[in-house]
RNA sequence: GCCCAGUUAGCUCAGUUGGUAGAGCGUCACAUUGACAUUGUGAAGGCCACAGGUUCGAGUCCUGUACUGGGCACCA
C-alpha cells in the first residue's frame, strides 16, 4: 500500500536531507528535460497572460517558419534557442510576451521532395494531375509537416502553441487573397509578357531575387558572321552559343570607330541561313570581346532590351522545359546544352568558329534545384515595388526597424534602392493559387480554354475586340462583372511562397481582421534570422507590414551567422558534414547544445561548431549542478530568510555580491544588444570562475567553523548567489535550471512558482571596489603561493608555513583584516601565516607578490640548484618587464605629454618591479 | 569592378573610451576519502597578417597590400 502523501511526517530537515542527497553527483539532462517541458506547458507559461499585471508592456516574436520539408538541423537550433533565450528574458524581465510559431508550405521546395518521392515510383507529378498532385502533398505536409515543431519542443523553445499557424491554412490563405486583392485594386500588381528567370528543371519563373550566381570556368566562343553579299564577317563573342539560333540582330556601339560604318549593313545568322541587320545600341561596351553582341531577343534580359529598342523580333527557340523548339529547325528537340555542343561543331566545321577561349563565368542558377536558370519570356504577374520599398528604406534609414549588427543596414538599403518589380506568380502547383478569375471572354480566358486549363505562360494567342479584365476576388465570384457569364475560371499559377511569408508577422495575429491579437502584437519586438534570407523574406516583410499595417512589423532584426563545421564548410547532407542537434541533445543534453550555440554566436560572424563546444558546455552545466549540490548539502536548518543587512556581510561576501551585481549589468546589456556570446560568456566566467573557484572554496571556512551566526549568513548568502545565477543563466539553460531551482526553492523567500516565471534579476546597488581591491590581493597572495608549491612540487596537500617580509603599506593595511588572512590561510593551505615576519628562517623557499616577500620555511627540503633555477627564471620574467617600464620612464616626451596618472602607476609597478629583482638576487646569492 | 566583415596562443575565439595581450579546448607537471576527474592547482605557449602613418605610447585610430569569407553589380 503506498505511503499517501499527507501521511507523511517526516521532519522537515529529512526531507531536506533527503532533497540533497537527491541530487547526484552528474547531471543528467534526459530526466531533468522530460520533467519541465510539460510543467511549463500545463501551467500555461508559453501563453500570454490574460491577465496581464498593470503596466506590464506586451512582447512578442514570431517564429520564421520552417519549411514543412523535413527535421531540425543546427541552423534551426540556433535560431530557435536565440529567440528563446530573447523571449525567456523578456517574459522574466516582466512583458507580456507570447513567440508565436508556425510553419511555412516552402512552395518549390516542398513540391521539389515529393516530386522526388514519386520520382522513385517513376512518376511525375503530371501523371499524377493536379488534384491528385495536390492530395499527396497534403498527405506529405499531414505527415511530416509539423515534425519539426514537435523538435522545437525538445530544444526547450517556449512558444505559445495554441497561436501555431501554417502558411496554407485556411485562416491564412483568407489573409493570402485579401493582400491580393488590395493590392491588385490598387494598381500594384500587374500581369504581362516579360523577360522572366526561368528554371527549367522546376518548370517555373523565378523572382529575381531566387537567382543565385555560381562562378564556374566556361568558354567564350568567337564566331564569324558573314556579311549579306561576302565581302567578310564581323565576329561576335558568345558563351551561350546555341542562343545564336534564336539571333535577330548583332549590335554595336554607335561610337565605335571600328564598327560604325558597318552600321545598318546585314549578316546572314551561320546555321539558320536568316538575314540580320547590324544595329548601333549604346548599350554595347566596345571593350568587352569583340565589341560586336549577338542579339537574342527572346533569350536575354539584355538582348530583349536591345530589341525593344529597335523593334526587333523575337525568335523562341528555347521552350519552357530547356528543349530547342521548332523554330531552331534542325536542332529542334535537342537539350539546350546537347544544342549547344551541335552548334559549336557544326560552326567549326564550316569555318566560321574563330576561336575558343576559357572563360570564368557567374552562372546564373535557380537557388532551390541549381539548375542553370533560362532568361525566357512569359506571361506573369508582378508586384510594382517602387513605392513600397522607398517607404522601407526610409523607415530603416529612420530606425524604425534597427539591424543588429549594423553593417547589414547598407547592403539592405541599397537592395532596396535598386529594386526591380517582384515577379509573384509560380507555375508549380503547391502554393497559394492566384486569386484571379477569368471568364471566356478575357484574352487569358479564351487562351486557357485553347490550351486545355494548363498555362497561359506564351502570350497573344487570343485577339478579342473587346476582353473581359480579370477579376481579383477573395472567394470566386459567381460571375463576370462585364458579361455576366458565370463560366469562370481561375488563373492556373500559384504565387510565390515569400509572397505570403512576407505577411506572416500579422496574417498570424489574425488579418485582415482587426483582433486583440494584433493590437497587443504588432509591431512584434524582434526578427531573429539568418541573413541568407534577408531580402528574400525580412525586407518584404518590412515593405508589406507598411503596407498593410501602415507600421513596421518589427523593430529590430537580429541577424545571426551561419552554422559551419570545424573547418569552416557550411553544412549541408551532401557534404555529409552536417551535425544533427538531436544527436547532441542526447549526447550532451538541451541545455548544453543551447549554451554551446549562445556561446559561439558573436553578432556578425558565422560560427564553428565541433564537438569540443558541446563538451565545454555540458562541463559547464555539471559545474554549476556539483556548485548546487555543495550548496544543497550544505544548508542543514538552513531556513528561508532574507538577506542579512549589508553590515553583517564578510569580505568575501560583499565581492561576490560586487561581481553578481556586475554580471547581472552585463548579461542584461549584452541581451538588449543581441550579444548572447558576451552575456553566456560573462555567466560562465562569473559562475565558474569566481562563485565556484573562490566563493564557495571560501564559504567552507564559515560552514566549518563554530561559528553559527557566521554559517547561517553563509548558507543565506550562497543561496541567494546561487538563485540569481541560475535567474541569469535560466534563458540560456532552461532545464537544468528550473530543476535547481525547485531543489532550492525551500530556502527562498516567496519563491515565484518556477524560475520559468521568476523576476529577472535587478542591480542592488551591492559595488564595492574596496572589497574588490582586498580580494584581488587574497587571490594574488595565494596564487604566488600556489606557483611556488608547483614549481617545487610539494604537493598541495602537504600544509605549509608561511611569512611575509618587506611588506607595504597598502598591502599590511590589508592583511589586518582577519578575513584576508584567513581566507589565504585556507586557501593556500598554510600551516603558520605570519604577516609581519622578523627574522628571516634558515632554509625556506622563496617568491614574490605584488606587495611583499613570500617565505616559505622549509627545513631540509630545497633542493638548492632546482631553486636557484625556479629563482632565475622568475628573475627573468621580471627583468623583461623591468627594461619594457623604464624604457618608457627614460622617454622625456612620455613624462611630459602623457596623463600625470599614467606615469606615475608606471612609476609603482616599476618600483615594484625593482623591489622584487633585488629580492630575487638576494635570495639567489643567499643560496650559493 | 564596388562594398562589408575577418586575419590575435596548436585549435575556436574575447579584447569597451589608445596605456606592458585574455578565456575555453588541446599540451605538460602535480593532486584522487574533497560539491564536481564532465574536477582542482600550476606551467609552457603570442613581432596581435604585412607595410607605412598619427601619437609620448597602437591589437585598438588612419592609409595601403595580401589572404579568407560574404553582399552587390557586370557577365557578349
């Protein structure tokens, strides 16, 4: 029968003991992590308070959504554990604050997975059909979809879950078309034939922006053009060569002393046997090549230009899926790079191939597939962004929205300065699909009747005299406007999946509806983001929260580096270099993994993983573990009490509470910055190296002694350390916190319920530079201690005696106080500890501080040559420094132009300097 | 071609207004009844990329060079 819990009398110092004797003597994560999660969760902690205490100012972040592709990778940890670490700290620090997760569709990217999937069934996605298609994505995104938010959840990430949102729910989809259609009723969006990036791989248009450029070695190939009627050639440089096939003029510069009474004479295009004119177009740069361009209308952003220019023609001779068309005559069918070699071939056969030079070119390739990407022309949408991005820049330039770290500001502006319409529409099919209706009397109607409902890429098929407009609506509407037909059909593209991500900082929050949500929410407080997306995403963001919102959806932009491995590489599964962060969540435990990423990620720069990080970092959280369990183990009757008053403090108390007090300052600074390096780094040093290393080696003096009244401040003053320590560490090390936290709990004050929600420690006005000052001569004093103990190998273990000679002032002023001189003797280990010695002993091992001479009586034990070496080593360590400090000392122009201040601390530390070499001779002589 | 970062110990990186260079990991020595060997103590290890300049004084400010990474443009 099992011991009901109210039945339980055990004294409540068993149950301490017990408490302590609980924790063991190695931290493990895994218990710890499958305790708290759900704890937070059930008491509601991710959600924002309903009830809000007065004046408490609302906070919130939005998750850039993860693509429902697949599972967590590292790059995904360390944003995700940023926006945690910011958002913990907020909510401590009081805010109202919710992080609202959710994931993205990924338009190509995803269709690109399944495709890929039904590749292995040897299927495409048109065997399949469009419905069909679209049911086994859903499949696809119901399976694995929220996968990784489920991971989320392992790493610690404190969103509000009820607030999940997936950028094709119905809710946001609603959000998706009212955009639209705002923007569609306003002129923004406009559709027509352009020259557009076509990848031919994902069969879709591109945005300029998807583009990505690779340099890779090419050639640059010379070809003869001969003139209409012989009489020679003019030679044109090309890298693309089957492009020649679709040629309808060649250009030159019209300044061009070589070429300009050419102008207007005609060439027969090689291979194709059609008449082109030569045309002067300023566009030409006479020192690139030959200075002679062969134009290609139809295939190339430049060209189709030019051709506008002169009203040249357009000849398609590359299709949508890569493939020559009809209209390359015998190359028709071929691949356009198979093209390419039978063109070359066939030039050098006849003679016309001048020559072949290597060429390094940028290849355009598409950013989702890396196929080279094809300039085509087709019908699209496009978002006019003029206006709109003029309105971002100036909001950044205004600090409206602030870039951390700042350098990225330029490179965002002037993309912004520069920008060319958006191209929104997508002939893929997962995707939002265009709000657009067109009835049978539209010009694109009437073509998708002649095609089949399949694309209206290829434009003027359809002459009606007078057409239809298409109709932007949110629901489909049950007829035309114009005509009255309700035969309407709705454009077959989808649009591009940043079109709907870059609403995501208020489609969440409910628009285009007015909510509480958005009132309290928007503008969010922060974006935490990598910069590979910083145009792709966070500047569409800006330019469509002015426009819908009339405000920016954010205030800040956090960018943080890019994972890479020890060697520098990005990672990624095909370099197989990729660490997965679950792996080390097992490994090394959350908490690790998450003060490993803070650690390392330094504003600006991309950082190195390897396993000796996590390593560091799971050291870390034992330490802090066996500093609590020391603590733990230590507070018998300990009862919960408020600090004693500043009077009672010891020295060693009023440093540690001088170094907390510093910490806490640095750690929120660094936080309000986006330097989470600097505030887990200032942690570290502060728990490790000085709470662990001297506080708590200290304490043990007053949790020995007799002294009750001393021990009980102790107990009190460690707990309460300890507490704002782990307050500190709670954003970066959430686990293993909230469990010391609850062991410590029965010790503290009105303890809030979890650390989770516990006050974010605040400056209690506790500096004390004198008590500094003292401690820095008790570590100084040991430290020499030490070194000597070392260099003579006399185990630490071993008690020793110890006297001071040659004393200063300032230094003997310090040692009257009984705690300094207790402190060393403990820390030291001494037997004897005479400050104030007379006579020198007879043998004795020697060294130096900052303040004296140290002695340390050894009868019988030096080893007189080993000592004179350890004494002439240090000599010369101080000798160096002797020459470096009057070297500055004898330069007149330093003792006249620098601070008074200065030379005169230059003056003591080489009086000092001095000081110690005499003494360091004496004794060497003393010594032979 | 233009712009922005970076270059500091074997490795990964700190270094705030200019004042004799710091940490972690690794290495070496010593220590295992200790809160913690996922530990402690100590040591070794640096022409702060290079060349100039400003300054009494430069890792720090300025100019240039080299290399690395990134952004943008050109790309016939």
């Amino acid at each position: 029968m099992p011991i009901e819990e109210s039945n339980c009398k055990c004294p409540a110092i068993l149950i301490e003991l017990l408490s302590a004797m609980e924790l063991p003597k190695v931290y493990s994560p895994a218990e710890t992590e499958k305790k708290w999660y759900p704890a937070w969760e059930k008491e509601g902690y991710f959600k924002p308070s309903d009830a809000p205490p007065e004046g408490s100012r609302p906070y919130s972040i939005v998750i850039p959504p993860p693509n429902v592709t697949g599972s967590l990778h590292m790059g995904h940890a360390l944003n995700n554990t940023l926006q945690d670490v910011l958002i913990r700290w907020r909510r401590m620090q009081g805010y109202r604050t919710v992080w609202v997760p959710g994931t993205d569709h990924g338009g190509i990217a995803t269709q690109n997975v399944v495709e890929k999937l039904l590749q292995k069934e040897k299927k495409t996605r048109h065997d399949l059909g469009r419905e069909k298609f679209l049911e086994s994505m859903w499949q696809w995104r119901k399976e694995s979809g929220d996968a990784i938010l489920l991971q989320l959840r392992r790493l610690g990430a404190s969103c509000d879950w009820t607030r999940t949102r997936f950028t094709m729910d119905e809710v946001f989809s609603r959000a998706v078309r009212a955009a639209f259609k705002q923007l569609f009723d306003k002129g923004l969006i406009y559709r027509g034939p352009r020259m557009v990036n076509w990848c031919p791989r994902d069969r879709t248009a591109l945005a300029d922006i998807e583009v990505e450029h690779e340099d890779r070695a090419g050639q640059l190939w010379h070809i003869k053009y001969p003139f209409v009627g012989g009489g020679g050639s003019i030679v044109v440089a090309t890298t693309r060569p089957e492009t020649l096939l679709g040629d309808t003029a060649v250009a030159v510069n019209p300044e061009d002393e070589r070429y300009k009474s050419l102008i207007g004479k005609r060439l027969v295009l090689p291979l194709m046997d059609r008449q082109i004119p030569i045309v002067a177009d300023a566009a030409v740069d006479p020192a690139f090549g030959t200075g002679a361009v062969k134009v290609t209308p139809a295939h190339d952003a430049a060209d189709f230009e030019i051709g506008e220019r002169h009203k040249l023609p357009h000849e398609v001779v590359i299709d949508f899926s890569g493939r020559m068309t009809q209209r390359a005559g015998r190359y028709a069918g071929l691949d356009r790079f198979e093209a390419r070699k039978r063109v070359v071939e066939d030039l050098e056969a006849q003679g016309l191939l001048e020559k072949t030079e290597d060429y390094k070119l940028s290849a355009a390739v598409c950013y989702r597939c890396g196929t080279i990407v094809e300039p085509l022309v087709s019908e699209q949408w496009f978002l006019k962004m003029k206006d709109m991005a003029e309105r971002a820049a100036e909001a950044t330039r205004k600090g409206r929205v602030k870039i951390f770290p700042s350098s990225w500001e330029k490179p965002c502006l002037s993309w912004l300065d520069n920008i060319r319409d958006w191209c929104i529409s997508r002939q893929i099919w997962w995707g939002h699909p265009i709000p657009v209706y067109y009835c049978p009397n539209s010009a694109q109607g009437s073509q998708l009747k002649a095609t089949g409902n399949k694309s209206i890429l290829e434009h003027g098929a359809a002459s009606l005299e007078h057409p239809c407009p298409p109709i932007a609506s949110i629901e489909k509407p049950k007829k035309c406007p114009s005509c009255g037909t309700s035969d309407l059909t709705q454009d077959p593209d989808v649009l591009d999946t940043w079109f709907s991500s870059g609403l995501w900082p208020f489609a969440v929050f409910g628009w285009p509806d007015s909510s509480e949500d958005l009132k309290a929410f928007y503008p969010t407080g922060v974006l935490v983001t990598g910069h590979e997306i910083l145009y792709l995403w966070v500047a569409r963001m800006v330019m469509l929260g002015l426009e819908f919102m009339k405000d920016v959806p954010f205030h800040h932009v956090y960018i943080h580096g890019i994972v890479r491995d020890k060697k520098g590489k990005k990672m990624s599964k095909s370099l197989g270099n990729v660490i997965d962060p679950l792996e080390i969540m097992d490994k090394y435990g959350t908490d690790a993994l998450r003060f490993s990423l803070s650690t390392s990620s330094i504003p600006g720069r991309d950082m190195q993983l390897s396993d000796e990080s996590f390593m560091s970092a799971r050291n870390f959280a034992n330490k802090l573990w066996n500093a609590s369990r020391f603590v733990l183990m230590n507070l018998e009757g300990c009862r919960p009490q408020p600090l004693p008053s500043s009077k009672e403090w010891g020295l060693a108390d009023r440093w540690i509470l001088h170094e907390l007090q510093s910490t806490i300052g640095d750690v929120t600074a660094a936080l309000e910055c986006y330097n989470p390096a600097e505030a887990s780094r200032s942690l570290y040093e502060f728990v490790w190296g000085s709470y662990c290393d001297w506080y708590v080696e200290i304490s043990k003096v007053a949790l020995t002694g007799g002294d009750a009244k001393a021990k009980q401040a102790k107990q009190t003053l460690l707990v309460h350390v300890l507490n704002q320590s782990i307050a500190l560490l709670h954003p970066f090390m959430p686990y293993e916190t909230e469990e010391l936290f609850q062991a410590l709990k029965p010790y503290l004050v009105k303890p809030a319920e979890n650390l989770m929600i516990a006050p974010w420690p605040q400056d209690a006005g506790a500096s004390d530079p004198i008590a500094a000052d003292k401690m820095r001569l008790v570590q100084d004093i040991v430290t020499s201690i030490r070194t000597l103990r070392s260099e003579s190998v006399i185990p630490p273990a071993t008690k020793i005696d110890c006297a001071l000679r040659n004393v200063d002032s300032k230094a003997r002023e310090i040692l009257k106080d009984p705690d300094v001189k207790a402190f060393i003797i403990f820390l030291a280990r001494l037997g004897a500890f005479d400050t104030e010695a007379g006579a020198k002993p007879d043998e004795y091992l020697f060294t130096v501080f900052s303040g004296g001479e140290i002695y340390v009586p050894s009868k019988g034990v030096v080893d007189k040559e080993k000592e004179k070496a350890r004494l002439r080593k240090n000599l010369s360590q101080l000798e160096h420094m002797l020459q470096r400090g009057q070297a500055a000392l004898d330069n007149k122009d330093f003792l006249e132009r620098a601070p008074k201040e200065e030379v005169a601390s230059r003056r003591e530390t080489l009086q000092q300097t001095r000081k110690k070499i005499e003494w360091l001779h004496k004794n060497l002589e003393g010594l032979s």
